[in-house]
C-alpha cells in the first residue's frame, strides 16, 4: 500500500538577489541613440522600477532598460557570493517538508543549467526548488506588482495555513502583505532581508491591513506592520533595495 502523500501547509518564498545571494550585474538605462544613461545595481533597479516619478521620466526621455547582463547566466555563476544566514533558512524549511521556491525579478538567463549550478555550488538541492521569474510575466506592471501574481498563483494551487516570504526589497513585501486581503485565513509573515548580514526583520499581516496607505509611506495600524518610512525614506538610502 502506498504511503500517504504529505502535503506541505507551508509556503515559503525567497528573492535571489540581495537576498539569497550578492550579485554584481547591473541593468543599463540606454538613451534612444544607445548611449548609457546610467548603471544600476539590483537594489537601484528595484528602485527605479517601483517608482513612478522615475519610470515618468524614462518614458519623456525615451530611456530604456537593457538587460544584457543580467541575463548573463555565467556572470551569475562567475560573480554570485552566498547570503549564507538565508541560505541555511531555505535549506532548514527544505527539511522541514514545507514548499520552497524563489521568486526573482529576473527574466529567463541564457542557460539555465549554468545558473543552477550556482545554487548548488551552495549545497541548495534546485531539484527540490522551482524559480519563477516575474521578468516573464507579460503585463504592464511593477517587479513587485508581477511578484504578488505569481505569489497568488501559487495560493490558488496550494491548501497553505501559512506564507512565508524573504525579501530584501520592501515595496515587494508590501505587495505580498496585501495578498492577506485576497487570503484572509492564510496567515502572511514577510522577513525584509538585510543583504549585508543576512539578519531579518519581520512583519505579519494583519486582518485590517491598509495596502493602499502603507505603499504611499503612511503609518499602518497595529504592531507588526512596517510603519514610518516611506519610499522616499527608502530611495535615500535608509533602506536597502533589491529584486
């Protein structure tokens, strides 16, 4: 007789860059003419990308992105250094029979089977992990935006009591916090990682969340929501970015 197959009651979701892993590719902003704008990092991307004003100015000025490197799988492979405090999370919730995958901002890298080996360099089992790309997602919509897509798909194919999600990006986690809405019996813990020591800070959302207000930097009710610093807080430097 066959054994009963257990179904994992816990998601947990993790962000590749800056918060499984430091990276160094950058995405370049380009002029129509192909010149270079300016370079960004995975944090300044994230930034740029959830930030309207600035996405107004791409658009009056014909700036585009150009993802040449960041598609690079054997940079991600050459360049890539473990957050090893994350690391070790994933593979403890691997043990402990819950669902793991990652979601990154990335699209589809030019060969994938060199971008897994840079997960298992780090011992991590990817046989084990799927990555959803929410560069792939084909609507007009921010990082954080295509993210909480994909985190909804993965609710509406699972029966899970409880989501977790390591990111050290905070527009992303308060896009997953929202999808408490969406899941109100669903219990939503977000960890904002700092990818300089892989320490986390973490937040549950509540019954009475107000999505709209924290977005825009406004204090949010009870204890346990990220309160007082708005993204412009955030652009200045106070809080760390990443996709």
């Amino acid at each position: 007789m066959r054994a009963k197959e257990i179904v994992p009651s816990k998601l947990v979701i993790f962000d590749i860059d800056d918060t499984l892993m430091h990276t160094s590719a950058k995405v370049n902003v380009i002029d129509p003419e192909g010149k270079l704008v300016k370079e960004l990092d995975s944090a300044e991307f994230a930034q740029f990308d959830n930030d309207p004003v600035i996405k107004q100015t791409m658009q009056d000025n014909g700036w585009q992105y150009d993802f040449g490197r960041f598609r690079s799988a054997q940079e991600f492979y050459d360049h890539s250094v473990p957050i090893w405090p994350i690391v070790h999370i994933l593979k403890q919730d691997l043990n402990a029979g819950n669902k793991v995958v990652m979601v990154t901002a990335r699209a589809d890298l030019d060969d994938k089977n060199t971008f897994i080996k840079t997960f298992k360099k780090a011992g991590i089992p990817m046989n084990k992990i799927h990555v959803y790309r929410a560069g792939n997602v084909n609507v007009k919509a921010s990082t954080s935006d295509k993210k909480a897509i994909i985190i909804s798909g993965l609710m509406k194919s699972g029966n899970y009591k409880e989501v977790i999600m390591y990111d050290d990006n905070l527009d992303n986690l308060h896009s997953f916090k929202a999808l408490h809405q969406q899941f109100p019996h669903t219990k939503f813990i977000a960890h904002q990682v700092d990818p300089h020591t892989g320490s986390t800070n973490m937040h549950e959302a509540k019954k009475n969340y107000h999505f709209a207000g924290d977005r825009v930097g406004q204090k949010t009710g009870p204890a346990g929501q990220l309160k007082g610093k708005s993204r412009r807080a955030a652009r200045a430097g106070d809080l760390v970015g990443g996709c």
